[in-house]
C-alpha cells in the first residue's frame, strides 16, 4: 500500500516542507485521473461530431483554429489574474473546472434547437470559449503545480501522474467510442458530451479540496507590469530559444493535426468504436512510455529527453500517410503514445525549469500564447492545402517540418544547465 502511495503522491523528499505536500500531490493526481476519464469521452470525438453535423473540412480547421486561437487569448488574463489575486486553486476551479465543463452541456444542446449550418457555427463557438476559460485558468495550474511537486521528484511524479491519466483514456476512450456508435448519429456525441460534463465536475470537486500552498517565490507583479513579451524574452534568451522551437514545432503539428480524424473517418472509414481502439493503443503506449521518461527526466534531464523523443516523432505521421486501413494504425498509435509520452513530460518539465520562478505564470502565459499562436495558424494553412493536395500529403509536410523543428532544438540545447538568459 505504502508502495501505491508513493506512486502517486511521490517519494518523500527533503525539499518538501509542506505538511500538506503528499496529501495535495494525492488529490492532484486523483483530480487528473477523473478528468481525463471525462476528457476522453470529448478529445478523439471533437472533429467526428463536427462532421455528424455535416461539417466540411474548411469548418473543421475552423473549429481547431479558433479553440486554438481562444486558448491564446484566455492565457495573458489568466496570469495578470494568477499575479494580483494569488488565490491559484480559486481561479482554476471556476474557470476550467466550473465554466469550461458546464459549456460541455451547453454544447449537447445546440443540434435540439439549431439547424445546419448555424449548429457548426454555434458548436465552434461554443469550443472556443470552453477552451478560452480552460486556459484563462492554466498559468494558475502550473504555478500551483510547480509548488507542489518539487523538483527533485517531479519527473517522476509528474510521470506517475501521467500513468493515471493514460489508463484513464485506455478504459474510456474506447467505451466513450461504443457508447457513441450504439446510440447512433449526433444524439451519441450529444450524450457523450453530458457524461463527460458530469465526470469532470467529480474531478472539480476533488481539486478543490486541495489545500494551497504559499508560493514558494511570490510574485511581484510589478516586476512585470509594463514590459512588453519581447522584452522578457531578449532578457531570457534560452526561454527565448525554447518559445522559438515550439513555435516551428506546433506550426507543423497542427498544420495537419486536425486533419488525421478526418483522413480516418472519410478516407479509411474508420467507425467510433476505431476511434476509441486507436485511442486506447496510443495510452497503451502512454504508459508504457511514463515510468521510463519519468527515471530519464530526473537522471539524464528534460532536454535529453526532448532531443530523443523529437526526433522519433515525425515518423508517426508518414506512418499514418501510407496506411491502409484503421487497424494498420493500431502499432503506430501504440509507438506514437510511448514516444509522445516522453517529450510533453519533458516538455512540461523544461517549461518550469527555464521559466524565471517569480514569475512563471507570465512566462508560462508567454509560451504557451506562442504555442497557440501557432496552432491558430496552422490549421487554417491545412485546410487550404487539404482542399488543393491530399490529406497523406499534408502529413508529409507535417513531418518534415517537425523534424526542422527537432533539429533546431538539438543544435540549440545540447545541455539544459546554465542561465535561462
């Protein structure tokens, strides 16, 4: 028992003055748990829906462009609110927790009292401002997240964390896909939308029985206050290098990423019940992937791990590009899961590391605005290039730029000690 324990509250660490620290990291991992039981009934099945409706593949970048481009926008307010309220756990409650699960009902709603093609209209919307509170809330949750957890146990907890989350979707994802196909047509979707609103409301409740901590480096939200992002970034050039990478990285990413469930369901005529199965093999990989890049982050660092991971990524989507059938892509999602499993852990790590800690939440906002930048961008470059060459082709261009992107990052962080300036 006392081993399950450490699993997922972390081993015990001098760093650790917190009384609540193991109880908190207890509640943290059991929040991610339930929220990625609920987040699998919605994440393989956005795109899906949007097509039930009668979406074209213009709508689809659309719909993936303005979440993205919400998501930009809901990131700045979040941290000006995170620096001069302080209350981090209050803030990601009622936004995420509260306002972003609460659309998920609003957005079952809309086929009963709109028509095509107002719905599509409406169900885009609708995402974007889910996805607009989601991030109005997330410089709080990585704030709170980084004191929590310290850092000489955060690879692998974070990892373990991540276990968690990747067994969440392996059970679900495929019985959110069955539950969708028995119903039939847009009522399944609608249903699976109301389930997942209702679990993740669970999960909200358990995060706010988290007791918060007091920064352990409180910010000073003057130190900020009137500084352009571009000044922050000159002062920290190796923040600044890192953004830069995750600029060409994403940009490649969702230039097709939106696209894949489309190639799956019009091109390979991939069934729900696929999609959840493809689903289910990529947390297969997950996990298997967890307890290793866990170890690895916290003996070799996060910038080894990225290094690796980055360049074994681009394969998956010329993978994708040459098969013939779902159950083909069934290996490919499984490697897909283990490769992707190292580099956002590492990437989540190398985020909070480089970031200054007085203030992390604006440099967090900072990154992640130029990450959602990019992926606002890029689907709207995909849904023209989808129109006028294939979709096989699109992922193509989707691997060779992240490879570049890769690349890039070898060239500049062959080590992750020194300044972050």
């Amino acid at each position: 028992m006392s081993g399950f324990d450490d699993f997922i509250a972390g081993p015990m660490d001098p760093e650790d003055v917190d009384p609540n620290g193991r109880p908190n990291r207890r509640l943290l991992w059991v929040d991610g748990l339930i929220s990625n039981v609920s987040e699998s009934f919605i994440t393989s099945f956005v795109s899906p829906f949007a097509m039930a409706l009668g979406a074209t593949n213009g709508q689809i970048g659309a719909l993936s462009a303005a979440t993205n481009l919400a998501s930009a926008l809901g990131l700045f307010p979040g941290a000006r609110l995170s620096e001069r309220s302080g209350r981090r756990k209050c803030i990601v409650v009622l936004t995420g927790g509260l306002a972003g699960r609460l659309l998920l009902i609003a957005v079952a709603s809309l086929p009963l009292f709109l028509g095509s093609p107002a719905v599509i209209y409406a169900v885009v919307a609708f995402f974007a401002l889910r996805a607009f509170f989601n991030q109005v809330g997330y410089p709080a949750w990585s704030g709170l997240v980084a004191d929590l957890v310290p850092k000489a146990i955060r690879g692998r907890y974070l990892g373990a964390r991540n276990i968690g989350l990747a067994i969440a979707a392996l059970i679900f994802t495929p019985l959110a896909g069955r539950l969708i196909e028995s119903i039939g047509g847009v009522g399944g979707y609608q249903v699976s939308l109301v389930v997942a609103a209702v679990i993740g409301l669970i999960a909200t409740v358990v995060f706010s029985r988290i007791k918060e901590p007091q920064p352990t480096h409180p910010v000073n939200a003057s130190q900020t206050h009137g500084i352009s992002s571009l000044s922050l970034l000159r002062e920290h050039r190796q923040f600044a290098r890192f953004t830069g990478v995750a600029l060409i990285w994403n940009l490649s990413l969702m230039i097709a990423g939106p696209f894949f469930s489309v190639h799956l369901v019009r091109n390979l005529h991939g069934t729900p019940t696929q999609i959840g199965l493809l689903a289910a093999a990529y947390s297969v990989g997950n996990i298997l992937g967890q307890r290793l890049w866990g170890r690895l982050n916290d003996r070799r660092g996060a910038a080894w791990v990225m290094r690796l991971t980055g360049l074994l990524i681009p394969v998956v989507p010329v993978a994708w590009s040459i098969a013939p059938g779902p159950w083909w892509l069934l290996p490919v999602e499984l490697t897909s899961g283990f490769m992707w499993s190292g580099y956002l852990l590492a990437n989540f790590n190398l985020l909070l590391g480089l970031a200054p800690e007085s203030q992390r939440e604006r440099f967090v906002a900072i990154y992640q605005t130029v990450v959602f930048g990019a992926a606002f961008v890029g689907p709207l470059i995909g849904a023209v290039l989808a129109d006028t060459i294939t979709i096989p082709h699109l992922m193509w261009i989707s691997a060779a730029g992240r490879m570049v992107a890769a690349l890039v990052f070898l060239g500049t962080f062959r080590t992750e000690r020194g300044s972050s300036r």
